[in-house]
C-alpha cells in the first residue's frame, strides 16, 4: 500500500489552464504540506495543514489554493497556470508537526 | 545566507569508503533535523531524523549534530554504488512551531565502483 500518494503523476497543460493535483495518505498522520521543487532542485515549502487547519502559508502566489477535506487529504487547485509554475510538487505527511516527514511521488506539472 | 547551506557536490567517493556530508544552517532555534536521500527523478525518502546533539547511528548511516556550530552531518559507512544521489538536510524553522522544513540544495554523492 502505498503510503502518501498523489495523482496524477504527470501533469501537461497548456498557459493559462486550471488545474488540481491531489493527495492522500494512509499513515493516520495529522499533518500534510505541500512543496515545490524547481529545476535547480531546491524544495521549498508552499503550504501544511495540521487537523484540516491551514498552519503554513508560504508567499505563493493566490492562483494557488490548498484545500483539506478530512485530515487524510490535501489537494492542491492552480488556477491560470504560468510557464514559471513548471516543477515538480511533492506532497508529505508527518504524525505531528516537527515529526519526520513522508514524501508522495510527485507530480510534474509542465507548462506548455 | 541561506537558512540551511550544504555543498552541492558532487562528491565523489571510491566503492567502501566513508561519504561524509555536511550541512549547516542559520536559525538558532531549530531544533529537528532531517536527512533525506532523492534518487533523480524521485521523491525524497527520510535517511535519519537527530534531535539532540551528539551521534545516531542507524546501520552504515550515522548522522551527527552539534548546536553550538550549528552544523549536522552525515556519514555513510562503507559506501555502495546504490548510494549515489542526493542527499537534502533539512532543518526545523526554530520559532514556527508549524513543522515547516528548510531545505538545503542538497549534495549530488557519486560512489565509484
């Protein structure tokens, strides 16, 4: 069973575009985030919602939006995709804030 | 300065060696520390976590953390060819109490067979 998992995995779409990736862990964790790792590679925090309740929100730009229905989920909506939102967006749960950190996947969105 | 600052590599170690990875960071109030190893093209998977100062040792890994230099290391025993990737150290933001994660660029390793 996998543990955090995020669809879709590839994402191609073109300026513009609306679009969601979404998240599900299994682990009964409390804590999910969201992160951005760029082509240089850096992998920067976006968002984390503790228990449904927003706890981090990083300056991204508001065509950005997390939601958490329950506290196993965590989606992420972007609205008029940009060629600069090009990355790859890992989702990670933790069972409590400071604890160890487990990452989804990835999706690679891409630009066109 | 960075938050959390590591040598980008790549370091290159002969098969069975010892890899020795560095990475130091800024805020005085961290308190958790992370290393996580991401093959290419995959997502990063948790190595170690180390909280107190001193030496965690968990098979060929051992990660080290001293406060006072602010600095966090890892070893990496006996290096296998299945080592070679990057390894990201993290720090807990000190003061947020929100969990969040500092990323460093993370060190490119490459051991030689």
């Amino acid at each position: 069973d996998t543990a955090v998992s995020q669809t879709p995995k590839y994402l191609v779409t073109q300026m513009g575009n609306d679009k969601s990736i979404k998240c599900e862990q299994n682990l009964g964790h409390d804590t999910m985030y969201w992160y951005k790792q760029d082509s240089k590679k850096f992998l920067k925090i976006m968002f984390s919602y503790n228990n449904k309740e927003l706890i981090i929100n990083e300056t991204v730009p508001n065509r950005f939006s997390p939601k958490s229905p329950d506290k196993a989920h965590l989606n992420l909506h972007i609205n008029s995709l940009e060629l600069g939102d090009s990355a790859v967006y890992f989702c990670a749960s933790s069972q409590a804030r400071g604890q160890p950190q487990h990452f989804g996947d990835g999706t690679r969105l891409s630009i066109l | 300065q960075k938050e959390v600052e590591q040598n980008s590599g790549p370091l290159s170690v002969p098969e069975g060696a010892i890899a020795s990875l560095n990475c130091t960071y800024s805020d005085r109030g961290s308190q958790s520390f992370f290393w996580y190893r991401q093959y290419s093209g995959k997502s990063p998977e948790l190595i170690m976590s180390i909280y107190s100062n001193g030496d965690k040792e968990d098979g060929r890994f051992t990660a080290q953390l001293n406060k006072a230099s602010q600095y966090v290391s890892l070893l990496i025993r006996d290096s296998q060819p299945s080592d070679s990737a990057t390894y990201l150290c993290a720090a807990e933001h000190g003061s947020s109490n929100t969990g969040k994660l500092i990323f460093g660029q993370g060190t490119t390793l490459q051991v030689k067979p």
